[in-house]
C-alpha cells in the first residue's frame, strides 16, 4: 500500500500530518509530503485511510503497490 498526495490540491490543512506523523511531513510552503517515498508499513493502514478521510481538498489517495 502506498499514500501519494496531489500537490496541486493540497491546501496546507495539514490533518494527514496531524492525524499520520509517520506517513506525512510538511514542506516550507506548508504543502503535505509523503514519507518513505509513500509506502505505508505494516500496522499503518488505518492511519493511511484516516488521513484520505480527512482531507478537504482529496489531495491524497491510496494505491496497493
């Protein structure tokens, strides 16, 4: 499973950083990053699934790499 964000969505709301510290970092301009080039580690899936759930602008979804 991987997490990838859209910058070009991406807002600066920071709740997939605020909800999943261990998948997401925040860049200078405030735009969400993903961490460990997006692969979500074991035991993390539901975090991974709460940030999609949780982001206004749907800047982040989940493939089964």
């Amino acid at each position: 499973m991987r997490v990838h964000v859209d910058t070009e969505k991406c807002q600066g709301h920071n709740r997939c950083y605020a909800l999943a510290p261990e998948l997401f970092d925040v860049d200078d301009f405030g735009t969400a990053v993903v961490l460990n080039d997006g692969v979500v580690p074991a035991g993390l899936e539901d975090k991974a699934q709460l940030a999609v759930a949780n982001c206004p602008e749907y800047a982040i979804t989940i493939t089964d790499d």
